[in-house]
C-alpha cells in the first residue's frame, strides 16, 4: 500500500466530478490549484476532507502485479537485443491529461501524470527493449495478453499467449530469427534526437538500446546545433556487436528549412560540439537584417556543413522534411531552366532575407519518407516523391532517404522507415561512417519499412553490362540495342506483406497544386500485381525455429528499344484489404473502432487501417548509346 499526505492552504479540496474508468489513480487540480490524489478505483473511495492547517494521511491499498522475465535468443541460440510487446487493453491505464492553456500556444503538451505526446500506439499495454543479453524483466497487471518479441525488418517476430496472475512471475523464452538477407548493406537511420537536443529528454543509454533492439545497425545522432557521439554509451551498454554510431548534426535555420550533415567531428572544447554556425559572424549588436546580416543561404550552408573545421572529407548533407524548404521558397523543381527560389522583392523584405543571390542548393539527398506511421508514408508517395524525380528527370542524379526524424521514446517513433546503403563490411563496429556517407553520395541505397528492395538493370546486347545498388557495383549502365531487363529482389518477413510493384520510369510528375507547385506527386509507369503479374513466395528460412519464414520475389520486367538516358526507381507495398497490416511490430494507425478485445487485436486486422509494408529503391540509370 502507498501512504498519501494531503495538505491544502485554503479550506478543503473539492470532490473531482469527472468521469474516470474504472482502476484509474489520477493527479487532480483542486480549486485552489493545489494537486491532490484521488482513488477512482470502482466503487470510488470517499475522497478525504483537507482542512485548512491539518495533515490528513490515507492508506491506499495496491493491488498486486505480475511480473514478467523475457530472455531472447536467435536462429544460433545466442542472446539477441529485441522488443518486446504486449498487446491488450491496460486494466488502468495512465491519466493522461493536457495541461494548461497557454495564450498564443495552446495547450502545454504535458499530462499530468504522463506526456501526452510521447504515449504508446493503441493496443499495446507496454513496449521494452532487452538488454544486449537478450534479457527484460517488468511488472505487469493481472490479465490475458498476446506477447510479441521482434527486432524489426530484417527479423521473423516470436509470439504467445500470456495470463498475467498476481504475483506470479510468468517467464518467456522468445527464439527470433534473421530472415531477411541483406549481406553488403548495413541499415541506418539517418534522423535521430536525444537528450542533447532542447526538444528531447531521450537519453543516449535508451536511445542505444531501442535502435539495436529495433535492429538498425547504424544510428546517426542528429540534435539540433549538436555533435553527439553515441558510441561510448552503445559499447559500455555491451551492444557494440549490434550497433554502431555516426556523429551528424541537424542544422536547423530559421528561414531555409533543416538539413542534417554527417559524418562529422567533435570538438571538445565547446559545449555544441563544433556545430555549424549558419547564422554567420556579425558585429556585436549587429547580428539582424535591418544592419545587412543575415543567415547563411541555403548554398552557403552547404559550403560550412562539407568544408568547416568539423567537417570529413566524406561529409554530404540532405535536405530534411522538405515540405519545409521548397515550398517556403517557393522553389518549383519542374522547371526546364535553371531552378531559382520564387521570392520576389517585397517576400524577401518581408521575410528579412537577402535580395538577390538564389536560395535554391541542389544537396546530396532528399529525406522523402521521414516517420513511421501512415501519414509519413503518404507524404513521401503523394507530396515529396516528385520533387526527388524532378531532379532525377533533369539528370542530377540526388539520392532518397527513408528515416525517422525521432524525438521522443515511448511512441515507437524509432520502429519507422529504414535505409540500407552498400557496405563493403555488415559487422556493425567495423562499419565505415565514411563509407556510409559515401553510399548516400552515390545513390547506393534503397528504404524501406517492413520490406527490403534492390534492384540490377541488365544488358540485353550480349556484352553483360550491369547496373546495381552494390558497394562493388555501378549504378549506371547501357547496353548497344536499348534493350535491358530491369530485374527487382524483394525480401520481407512474414508479418510484412506486399503486393504491388511500381516502376517509375522517366516517370512523369504531378503539383500537389497547380497554383503552387513545390510538392508534386508521380505517375508509376508501370504497374504489377500479385498474383496476377508476379508470385510472392514463402520460405521457411529457418525450419527449427517456429515463425522464421519470409516473403520473397524475384521478378524480372523487360524494356525495350530505349533510345534516351532512361531512370528506373521500384515501389513495393501492400495494399489496404488486400495484405494485412504491420501490427504490432509496426503497430500505429490501427483502427480502434474495430478493435474492442484482445481477440481482435490479434486477428491480422486486414482492411483495418495501420501502417502497410512498404519499400523503395534509388535509381538505376541507362545511358543511351
């Protein structure tokens, strides 16, 4: 049992009037603005009478928890990092209500009890990760559950029934298995906050353990005006075997929008780390517009980032959230010109931004797919992706990125979109930040979350010229007669299903909106299904280990007669009704309204909304002869 004090200084609290479900505790705000707490438990207890200079003390009694012991192993039967998730309805779930109103801001997003913004998706009851022995011990309420144990795309996901008693400890022997083969490239997440940003409270112990419990292998610390080395945390944490680090920076201007860059250094010396100062020197007192200073311009920012005294010699930069950059500048990417930023005089003088000199930089990459939910895989098919083949229709050969921009811990943010650049090592602490940014340079890289996509472009001429993705390879190829068989491998777990391809192909683009055209769609060239136009196969990878199949295909489209440089991107997802959803390794977006007990959280929720499995290739490109 738990002993409460109450004290007020203005006369007894108030009854709370609200409803609350049955089995809640909640931190209340009397009329004096003094919290107290308040059993809502069913039948309610009788809220005591605080008078003005007593100390009243309560005994609340607790019920009694279970608890729960997790050891996790793979196909060799060695210790794993994983997740584990339980899916049920939480017989009491936290308060979680918004704080108090603020003018101008709205409403503060702290609960009282809990953070109204960093919360677990709906269905699940809790989510942990292991150790780097595989190991996770936690309470939990008495009550049926589905215990699912994964380590995201790349592996199969254990699962079981669980009864939760008093208690008692309940142990789970969870055997997860690497399905996917994705030999010669190592994953990375290419946007991720902790602690050392203002707008993160994620430490680098928990962000080093939920990256290699969710099997990225290489994390790229990202803080905004920040150089954070992650490394000593991740090998202190004994996780270097699953796990590397690459120290980047967000760069994050006011007008211009974010970029981040990496690999970079750290100087020691300042508390930023060494981050890049694009503001720019000034007079003291004379850092504003009004006196003809201002922030560096988006090719300026590019020239600190890559030649700056944190800089490497492999430095790149992408361009992050890019909703944020093209249109606020007006920068229309279909044009048949030069790009130019569209700000005449009087926006720049509104905006306080330089007359004259062109806002538009084209960077080393685009982050087209940052998140992990339905919302972010729509912006990046419906709103970004066109952006990115207006420069590939120009023939600047930029690269896309699939990431997460994650700031918080509890929401699963970090379980988003992944991508894979060639690697000349997949040993996680022998991996290259150098050669990682040096794939993204290159366009060595494919995304994707639930699905692992690569492609070849072949030569039909008989002279065995190739186009490929690889570390070894290139990515430009041709062949004498313009024919070429575009030849597409997909691998996902069982859990991720597909069914469509899209080939994009020289493709054509379309403005979200005409009248402002900076965020543009495309039309696939071509289209397959399953199975009509190709076969999705199942394979049981590893036969000893229950659940360790995966989905493949390998599927092979000829074109013929091309007589002009030609581009070929690939789309892989699975399709709302037709394959089910990722819940709950993937878990957001699930359809409540359908999903009132455990039973129906645990049926495959096919056509209940959630988040679709999804893969994307860079380009492979045809020169013509």
């Amino acid at each position: 049992s738990v002993v409460q004090s109450f004290t007020t200084d203005s006369g007894a609290c108030p009854n709370y009037s609200g409803s609350m479900p049955p089995g809640f505790w909640g931190l209340i705000a009397g009329k004096t603005g003094v919290p107290y707490f308040a059993d809502f438990a069913t039948p309610p207890q009788a809220i005591p009478n605080v008078m003005v200079g007593q100390t009243t003390v309560v005994d609340y009694p607790l019920p009694a928890t279970g608890h729960v012991d997790v050891v996790v192993t793979d196909e060799n039967d060695d210790p794993v990092p994983a997740r584990v998730t339980i899916v049920g309805f939480d017989p009491s779930p936290e308060v979680v209500v918004e704080g108090p109103s603020f003018p101008g801001l709205g409403s503060s997003n702290l609960g009282w009890l809990n953070d109204v913004g960093d919360v677990l998706p709906f269905g699940l009851t809790r989510a942990v990760y292991t150790d780097a022995n595989g190991v996770a011990s936690f309470d939990l309420e008495p009550g049926d559950y589905r215990a699912y144990v994964s380590r995201g795309t790349e592996y199969s996901a254990f699962e079981a029934a669980v009864t939760i008693t008093a208690g008692v400890s309940t142990p789970i022997a969870a055997q997860i298995a690497r399905v996917v083969d994705t030999t010669g490239f190592v994953s990375s997440d290419f946007h991720v906050h902790g602690i050392n940003s203002a707008d993160s409270r994620v430490t680098h112990a928990k962000r080093a353990r939920q990256f290699a419990g969710e099997g990225v292998e290489n994390i790229v610390a990202t803080d905004h005006h920040v150089h954070t080395d992650l490394l000593p945390t991740i090998t202190s944490l004994g996780f270097g075997d699953f796990v590397t680090s690459t120290i980047g920076e967000e760069i994050t201007s006011f007008d211009y929008g974010h970029f981040n860059a990496y690999p970079l250094t750290i100087d020691s010396s300042v508390p930023s780390g060494g981050s890049t100062d694009w503001a720019l020197a000034a007079p003291v007192g004379e850092d504003f517009p009004s006196f003809g200073n201002f922030n560096a311009t988006p090719p300026e920012i590019y020239t600190l980032a890559t030649t700056g005294a944190r800089s490497t010699p492999n430095t790149v930069i992408q361009v992050n959230h890019i909703g944020s950059h093209f249109g606020p500048l007006q920068i229309d990417t279909s044009v048949s010109g030069d790009i130019e930023d569209g700000l005449d005089s009087d926006e720049r003088a509104n905006r306080r931004l330089p007359e004259g000199p062109n806002l538009y930089q084209s960077f080393d990459a685009l982050e087209l797919w940052n998140g992990d939910n339905r919302g972010s895989q729509s912006s990046f098919l419906n709103a970004r992706i066109g952006i990115w083949m207006n420069h590939l229709n120009r023939g600047e050969p930029i690269t896309f990125i699939a990431d997460t921009d994650t700031h918080k811990f509890t929401n699963l943010n970090s379980a988003g979109a992944r991508t894979w650049t060639a690697s000349p090592t997949d040993a996680p602490l022998s991996v290259s930040s150098g050669d990682v940014a040096d794939s993204i340079g290159e366009g060595r890289a494919v995304g994707g979350q639930g699905i692992f996509v690569i492609t070849r472009l072949l030569a039909k001429d008989g002279s065995g010229d190739i186009a490929d993705l690889t570390d070894s390879g290139d990515t430009t190829m041709t062949s004498a007669n313009g024919d070429v068989d575009l030849e597409i491998t997909i691998q996902a777990p069982a859990w991720a299903e597909y069914d469509r391809i899209e080939i994009y192909s020289n493709a054509l683009t379309t403005p979200v909106d005409p009248a402002a055209p900076y965020d543009f769609g495309a039309t696939p060239t071509l289209v397959h299904l399953a199975p009509a136009d190709f076969t999705v196969a199942s394979v049981d990878v590893f036969p000893a280990v229950v659940g360790a199949d995966r989905l493949e295909t390998t599927h092979v489209v000829p074109f013929t007669g091309l007589s002009e440089d030609t581009w070929f991107v690939v789309i892989v997802k699975g399709t709302d009704g037709v394959s089910k959803p990722m819940f709950p390794i993937y878990p957001d977006n699930l359809s409540s309204a359908s999903n009132t007990t455990l039973a129906d959280l645990i049926d495959g929720n096919l056509g209940e909304s959630g988040v679709m499995a999804l893969g994307a290739t860079n380009a492979l490109y045809f020169e013509a002869p």
